[in-house]
C-alpha cells in the first residue's frame, strides 16, 4: 500500500526557499563584479592585477551581502513571524 508523503516542516522548506534564491543572488553577484572589473580595467592600462581583484571581491561580496540580507528581510515577513511580534490592538484600524 502507498504511503503518503510527510509534510516538510516550515523551517526546512523555508531554508530550501531562502538556498535557491542565493544560489540566483551569487550568481547576480558574479556577473555585477565581472562588470566591474571589466570598467576598471577599460579605464587605464596601468592598473595592476591587485586592484582587479580587490574590486571583484569588494563589489561582489557587497552585492552578495545586500541582497542576501534582503532575501531574509522578506522570507521573514512571509514567514508570519512579524505579525507575531508587533501585536494589534482592536483600536488600531487606520
């Protein structure tokens, strides 16, 4: 007889929600830091290898650290758990 498929708990399928949408923002953050380093190195012919790098990882980490703690932001508010913190009075309906 068939079993039936146990139900991910909210907090595994939320992970696997918020890893997918990484593995998008890493690869947004690759593109946008070989960008970069493409208009940095265009710009002069002097510039060192050091400083290619330096860009890549400061543009590429910052965008990957914004918009990584903006996919947490919102996986947070569709969690439901803000709701939860900030609780309504029954008056409060502007």
């Amino acid at each position: 007889m068939p079993q039936i498929d146990p139900i991910p708990s909210p907090r595994i399928s939320t992970m696997h929600r918020f890893w997918r949408i990484f593995r998008l923002l890493a690869l947004l953050s690759i593109v946008i830091a070989a960008i970069a380093v493409f208009i940095v190195a265009r710009g002069d012919s002097t510039i060192h290898v050091h400083m290619l790098i330096a860009t890549a990882l400061g543009i590429g980490l910052t965008v990957l650290l914004g918009t990584g703690l903006m996919t947490l932001v919102f996986l947070s508010s569709s969690s439901g758990h803000d709701e939860q913190a900030t609780p309504r009075s029954e008056n409060e309906n502007d």
